[in-house]
C-alpha cells in the first residue's frame, strides 16, 4: 500500500457559524494531502500534538503505531527520512 499524508486542521478557536466555511475550504484542497477537520481539537490533544505553538509531524504506521514524531520546518527532513524508511519497509512485506 501507498502512504497517505493526513493533515489535522484544528478547527478551535474557529466561531461554530464558521465550520461549515472552513470545511468546504479544506475540501478544495489539492487531493495529495487528506484533511481531517478536529471541531474540539480532540484529535490533537489526544496525539500530543500543540498547533497553537508549532506544526507537529507525526509518523504512523498502517498498524497505528506512532513512528515518530517532529516539530516544525526545522525538522522536516527527518520526518521524511522516517517517512521513506517506513514505506520502504511496509514494501519488502
């Protein structure tokens, strides 16, 4: 299987009367990346991650199993170092 690169868009802080603006903005994204809207920003508390500060990279495999896990530009090669790693292992099975 192919990696599928998915980012979280944290909607807090976002007015309720907005969502609806915001998702079908997201929706007009590229295709290459899948968006995944967090309303209460759930999904990135539950993963650790910290949007307001920074933007976190984190790599899952396809069991669910957190990889690794990045901050920001500076860290970016890295990630996709992982990144290259994990597809080419998830290859060889």
């Amino acid at each position: 299987g192919d990696v599928k690169v998915i980012s979280v868009v944290d909607f807090t802080g976002i007015p309720g009367f907005v969502h609806g603006y915001a998702r079908r903005k997201v929706a007009e994204a590229d295709g290459r990346v899948q968006h995944l809207c967090d309303e209460a920003g759930a999904v990135g508390k539950r993963l650790g991650a910290h949007p307001a500060k920074h933007v976190d990279i984190l790599i899952v495999d396809r069991d669910g199993g957190l990889r690794g896990r990045f901050e920001g530009q500076q860290q970016l090669g890295s990630a996709l170092r992982l990144l290259d790693e994990v597809r080419s292992s998830r290859a060889e099975r």
